[in-house]
C-alpha cells in the first residue's frame, strides 16, 4: 500500500518552497526561501520515482539514501526519514540550505531527465531536518566509553567539524584549533545569512561542544602555537585548513583603494550580522552603501558578494564574468535569485586596469614619486568572445580588441576563487608533501598524508571545493584515524 504514495511525478508539478518577494528580501539577510508544511513535504516527496537505479544518491558526494527518506516523508514517518538521512550526513540541515543540488542529486534525478521537474530534494533535506531540530531529535555526541586518545584538528570547517563529530562519537578525545573567535569556517564567515543563517551552524558547534569536543578558538597555527606542539599533544592530527589565499589579478594599480578580496568582505558582513564591532566596515571600506559596486568572478562566493552589496544598499551591482551565462561555474539557481534583487550581469567581460582618484595620502606619495592609486574611480572593462575549448573541454575566453570601456566603480570585489596558502612554509613542517598547486597531498581514501599520524581533508587536499565534499573527507578520516590508533587501519589501494 505505501507505494500507492509515491510515483505521484506525473500528476503532481514540481513545486518548491515558496520564495520571499525579491524586494522584502533584498532588506535583510534572512533565508529567502520559506519552509514547506507537513503536507507540502510529504506531496513533494510523494513525486519520487524510486527508481531502481537511483543516481540522485550515486551523484551525492555523500550518498545520500534519498530515495528511503523520501518515501518514509511521503509516508509520513519524519523521524525515521531523519535518522536515515543522517546515518550519511553530519549536518544534513546545512547540505539542504547549501548545496548545489541543481548540480548534484536534483541535477541527475530521473524524472527530471524525463521532463517532469527534478524532486525537490534540498528543500526536502532541510524540512527532515528543521522538523527533527524542533521535535528534539537531534543528538550530538554521547559515546558509551571513554578512550585515552586524542586528536588534534587544525580548523574548524565543515571537514573537521564533521571529523570531530564522528571521533567523539567513538569515544575518543578530541580538541579543534581555529584561527576565528567562531567555530564554522566558511559556513560561519564566508557564506551570507540568506544563504545559511548562522544559528543553523551555531547550534549544530554546540552540540559538539556539549558532546565533549573542545575549541581552540582565536588560535593561527604557526604563530599561537606551532604545529610540532600540537602534534606532541595529540596521538593523531587532521589538517582541515580549507583554502583563504586570494587568487589575484595582474593587472594596472590592483592595490587602489576600495579593491577587495571576497573573503574579507563577506566576512565582514557576517561578522556585522553578528552584532560584533568592525572597523572596515564602520569607515566602509568593506561596506557598499551608496556605492556603484562591480564584482569580479562567476563562482558562488561571486553570488554571495552581489547578493550582500545589495544587502547593504549599493547604488548598482555588476557582475563582470569573462565567459557567458551557461559557461559559468556557480549556481544558475543563485544567478536568478541575483537579478531578482537587481545585480546586473555583464557576461564576455573582464578587468583590464582600475583607474582612481588621486586624493589626500595618494595625492602626497604621488609627489614623492611611490606607486600609489589612490581611491578607486572606475574599472576599465574588456570585452570578451568565446574561442576554441581548452583542455578542459570549455571554450576560451579570447579578447576582442578595441571594444574596451570603463565602468565607474567606487567599490571591486575581486572573487576569483580561492588557494592553499603555503603550510610547510608557515607552519615550519619538515616532511609535508604538496602537490605542484600547493595543496596537501594525502591518499584519496585514508587521508593519510606523508607524515605519519597526519591527516588532511577538505580543500587543502581538493583545492576549493563543496562544503559536501569536506563533509565526506572529515568521516573517511574519523575512520581512518581510529583504525590507526586501535590498530585497524585500514588499508589503502594503490
């Protein structure tokens, strides 16, 4: 009879959430999209074609049994939906809010394929979880027994997070360092409240901290403590960094004032959404009220600094890309959220130079013949055409000689992607292989990394990548790490 619930694809459209209207939304930094009811959940899920094949959970990083939580929320059973959901996933609420389910489970459902609509299944994931949150299902770590090891865990991102979370669930002891006075990492600082609000991830580092998982906060490895000393306190160490160096622009007076990186200015935001007091943002340096906006970049954290500058109150937001719309890498979902609230895309575009004003301080180094810029005035705008593909398969960006413009801008967010600063060198670790891009290099399925009783995880190993990726290494390593400290390792193919 429970199937009777389900296969309901061909009657029943596609329907998600409904979506705050663009210009309420635009006001603050709330989550934009409205939770289902009970009814609207279990109909969703009832569109699910459990499939023989499921490739919505064979292209989960996670594999993710979604096709049983789906049934078991048609059916009504929320509970058991929850605690399928997470046998697989540490913080199955933050993947629902966050990942990029158009390119991953919803992106290769079945019916979608067949031109149904794709089953709403990120909204689907959050409703299991917010209802298991509100009914008070959601245990953090208890473990039965007590064991005498340690592990030390440098970074508090979702791939330690999701490493500590599995650790002390086996009993072992467990102390995260962070360079931030907040546990979280980029699901903390990086990712803007209408995204994932911060209680979502604030409530899940007390669990752990209630769970018996100790922080190490305000703490920079290398200059608080050095790496030698945390790997003489712990019987293994997990390196879970994730990557904050800016990938740069070699172009004309890159340093001008009002130039930015990212990560500096969503952190800020977040840090303000905080209610915590920031100097950058207050003189606003890292504020775009007022202020003609121009963002560099095609990505997710692209989308985020728009959707925050108009958040803020800029007075226009462009996003400059040097590919087009269908050659971009971040979420079309997040594209159109964007232009909704007012972001203007500019596609086939990238900087050629900044051009400032030259006032004050920079008008006096200027006298004294040092490079300086002064305040940004406007960005010279080149226009791009898309030329034969590079080894990737995706096609070049080849620049069209002559249809140069300059754009006024009193604020450029450059979001060109993120990379691995340099570990050996600022921690002063002998014997720590990285690879030719400077990421750590570890083994694809222990995480064991040249030294042994260190492991790595997350982006320092992958390069920037999805919080569900790190959510994934972080267990794989729990279970790596505990085979090396009972004696049961397990063992890696070559």
């Amino acid at each position: 009879m429970a199937t009777q619930k389900m296969l309901k694809f061909v009657s029943t459209p596609r329907e998600m959430p409904e979506k705050r209207d663009a210009a309420e939304r635009s006001e603050d930094f709330h989550e934009i999209y409205q939770e289902y009811a009970a009814q609207k959940a279990a109909e969703q899920s009832g569109r699910c074609s459990q499939c023989g094949v499921p490739y919505c959970q064979s292209h989960c990083p996670l594999h993710n049994n979604i096709p049983d939580w789906l049934r078991l929320t048609a059916e009504g059973r929320l509970k058991e939906a929850y605690q399928v959901s997470q046998a697989t996933n540490t913080f199955p609420e933050i993947c629902g809010r966050i990942c990029p389910q158009d390119r991953l489970c919803e992106g290769n459902c079945v019916i979608e394929q067949s031109g149904h609509g794709t089953v709403t299944i990120g909204a689907v994931e959050k409703y299991i979880t917010d209802t298991a949150w509100q009914e008070g299902w959601v245990a953090g770590p208890a473990p039965s027994q007590e064991r005498a090891e340690s592990i030390g865990i440098v970074g508090a991102g979702p791939g330690g997070l999701a490493a500590a979370d599995s650790l002390r669930r086996m009993g072992f002891q467990v102390t995260i360092y962070d360079r931030y006075d907040r546990a979280g990492g980029l699901m903390t600082y990086g990712i803007p409240g209408f995204k994932l609000e911060k209680d979502v991830v604030m409530r899940r580092n007390k669990l752990l901290e209630d769970g018996g998982v100790e922080f190490v906060l305000n703490c920079n490895v290398g200059e608080d403590i050095s790496f030698d000393a945390i790997r003489g306190k712990h019987d293994a160490v997990l390196i879970a960094t994730g990557v904050y160096k800016t990938r740069d622009l070699d172009i004309d007076n890159a340093e001008a004032d009002g130039v930015v990186r990212a990560i500096d200015y969503l952190t800020a935001s977040n840090k303000i959404d905080f209610g915590d007091d920031v100097p950058d943002f207050d003189d606003g340096e890292l504020n775009a009220k007022g202020k003609r906006v121009v963002v560099i970049g095609g990505g997710d954290t692209a989308m985020d600094c728009v959707r925050t500058a108009i958040r803020q109150g800029a007075q226009s937001v462009k996003c400059l890309y040097r590919r087009d719309r269908s050659n971009m890498p971040g979420s079309q979902r997040e594209v159109q959220n964007a232009e909704e609230e007012g972001v203007e895309f500019v596609w086939l575009s990238a900087p050629g130079a900044f051009a400032g004003h030259v006032t004050g301080i920079a008008a006096e180094a200027q006298e004294r013949d040092v490079d300086q810029v002064g305040q940004i005035a406007s960005v010279r705008v080149q226009k791009m055409r898309l030329g034969a593909p590079d080894v990737t398969g995706r096609q070049s960006p080849e620049l069209i000689d002559g249809a140069d413009y300059d754009e006024p801008a009193e604020l450029v967010i450059k979001a060109l992607g993120f990379e691995p600063e340099d570990l050996p060198r600022l921690w002063g670790v002998d014997g720590l292989e990285v690879t030719r891009w400077g990421t750590i290099k570890a083994n694809f399925q222990t995480h064991q990394t040249s030294i042994p009783g260190v492991y790595a995880v997350g982006d320092i190993v992958r390069g920037a990548s999805l919080v569900v990726w790190a959510i994934r290494d972080g267990r794989e390593a729990a279970e790596s790490i505990a085979g090396f400290l009972t004696g049961e390792a397990r063992v890696a193919a070559e």
